[in-house]
C-alpha cells in the first residue's frame, strides 16, 4: 500500500505537561491500496517530537488504521 495524500486533515492533540516535547497528531487521509486497487480512507496516528540534540522536530508513522463508512 502506499499512502498519496488527496485529503488530509491534522487533529493535533494537547501537548504534555511539564517539558516533554512529544505529542501525537492524527491525520485521515485518502491512500491507494495496492492490494485492493482502490482508494481508501485511512487514519494515521504521528508522532512528533523534539530532538534537543539536533535542535529539530521529527516525526513518524505509529499507527494507521481503516476508517470505516
């Protein structure tokens, strides 16, 4: 499957209390599943985080699940 992004929508969530820097954001986008050769609607859970050591954000794909109808 690979994941082309036609619509997408950030829900961020609240950041964490107390100098964490890592917080979650979900994302529902449209993606073409090779498998099925069809689009579907996915949700997809980011991670995001601060790297103080390279004074960077960086972020990465946790979870994806299908949205059902």
């Amino acid at each position: 499957m690979s994941a082309v992004a036609n619509n997408s929508a950030a829900h961020p969530v609240p950041e964490f209390p107390g100098g964490i820097n890592v917080r979650w954001e979900t994302q529902r986008r449209i993606v073409w599943n090779v498998r099925e050769h069809t689009s579907e609607e996915r949700e997809l859970v980011y991670e995001i985080s601060w790297i103080a050591e390279l004074g960077l954000w960086r972020s990465f794909l946790r979870s994806q699940r299908k949205v059902k109808s």
